[in-house]
C-alpha cells in the first residue's frame, strides 16, 4: 500500500494526516512536546493510537528516537554525527537503511528483501511524501520507523 503525506518540514506541535491510495485518510500523527520527552503518536482513522516515537536526549548530548507498538520498545533510530559526516542508524529486528535519509529518499531492507521505500513520486502526486509498504505486510511498523526517520531529521526543540 502507498501512504501519502504533504513533504514540509517536521513540527513537534503539529497534527496531520496520512492518505492512502484513494485519497482517504489512513492514518494521524499527533506530534507532542513534553518535559521529559517529545512523542510522536501514530492514530488510526477513528483515533486509536497504533504506536508511538519517543524522543528522550541521551547522556552524551545525542537524540534517540524509540519505537514503541503494544506499549513495548520494538525498535529504535539514532542520529550520530562523527567528524562532520551524519548518518542514522535504525535498530529493529535486520532491518537497514539505504539512500539518501536527509533528502528523504531511502530504502528499508529485512536482509536482502526490500520492506518500504520512502520518497517523492512528482509525476502522480506532485509535492507529496510517500511510502511504498506493498513490499511487506509490515506496514504500521515501517510508518513507525519512517516517522522516527522525520522526526531525526528535523530541528528539535530544546528540552524544558
């Protein structure tokens, strides 16, 4: 299935909608600043929550974003800058990460078979972000770590 969401940058007290195919809504993220963390919840359609990102700073200065499905930790994305070169690193089950993360144009691989694909599609949808989960029946867990992704790759408020 291939998920439709406006290409803007991230915002940590926002709300919007994710539209499937034919142009309904799929789901909702609700974006919330808190004290000792900033969340970012995936809803279904009729306001059910599917799971969440959590974003907590690290002892060392660094932000880690955890992936929470069933109120248990399933994975997690961390944002590591050495020498002045960024890179993510996801960690759920074997799944990897290929393309180009900041200009939100990557792959999503379980081993040597592909999951998702994130990016543009300006030919059908101009100005839209997609992702391609027909790939796997794991859909709401790539939307999770795809939402980690945005979230690593914004400018994130200060914590209170």
């Amino acid at each position: 299935m291939k998920l439709y969401f406006d290409k803007r940058p991230f915002s940590w007290e926002d709300q919007y909608s994710i539209y499937d195919e034919t142009d309904q809504r799929a789901y909702m993220v609700v974006a919330k600043e808190g004290k000792k963390e900033n969340t970012i919840s995936l809803q279904n359609r009729n306001g059910v929550e599917m799971g969440r990102v959590r974003c907590r700073k690290t002892l060392f200065g660094k932000w880690k974003f955890s992936i929470w499905y069933d109120e248990k930790q399933i994975g997690a994305v961390e944002k590591v800058n050495t020498h002045g070169v960024v890179r993510y690193e996801l960690r759920y089950e074997r799944w990897r990460l290929f393309g180009n993360i900041m200009a939100f144009e990557y792959d999503v691989y379980d081993g040597k078979y592909m999951v998702m694909h994130a990016g543009n599609e300006d030919n059908a949808y101009p100005g839209k972000y997609v992702l391609d989960t027909s790939y796997s029946n794991n859909e709401q867990a790539a939307l999770l770590v795809a939402l980690a992704m945005e979230a690593a790759n914004s400018t994130l408020p200060p914590r209170k």
